[in-house]
C-alpha cells in the first residue's frame, strides 16, 4: 500500500505538466486532483461538458462503518 503512494506522488509532477501544456495555463486545486487520478491522461477526453473521467482514486471517505470494502462480509 505505501509503494502504492509512493508511486502516486512520485508520478504528480509529470502529470501536471502535462496538464499545464495541454490547457495551457495554470491549473486549480480540483484539476490538480482529477488529473493526478486519472486512468490515462494521453486518451482522456478533457472537452468541457462533454468529459467522462475514469479515475483511479487511491483513498475514498465514507460517511460511516456500513461502506464496507468489497469482499469482507
């Protein structure tokens, strides 16, 4: 799980550069986070209003003990 991090933070900054150029100006704080989780930003579709993101999210907040992970009844 900590590679997992790891990984994730270590790939950021090439991620957002890429986002940078292709918008071609600076990004928010939710572009910051939607690009950074992201399936595949080179075939991602980023017109607006008609997006479709596929993310990959490494954490998620539930609001109480019954959003159980899959799997453990």
């Amino acid at each position: 799980m900590l590679d997992q991090i790891r990984a994730l933070y270590q790939s950021m900054p090439a991620k957002l550069a890429a986002a940078r150029k292709k918008f071609g100006r600076p990004l928010t704080l939710t572009e910051k986070i939607l690009v950074s989780h992201v399936d595949n930003f080179e075939t991602q579709i980023w017109e607006r209003g008609k997006a479709q993101l596929l993310l990959r999210p490494d954490r998620v907040a539930m609001q109480d003990a019954t959003a159980r992970k899959q799997g453990s009844l």
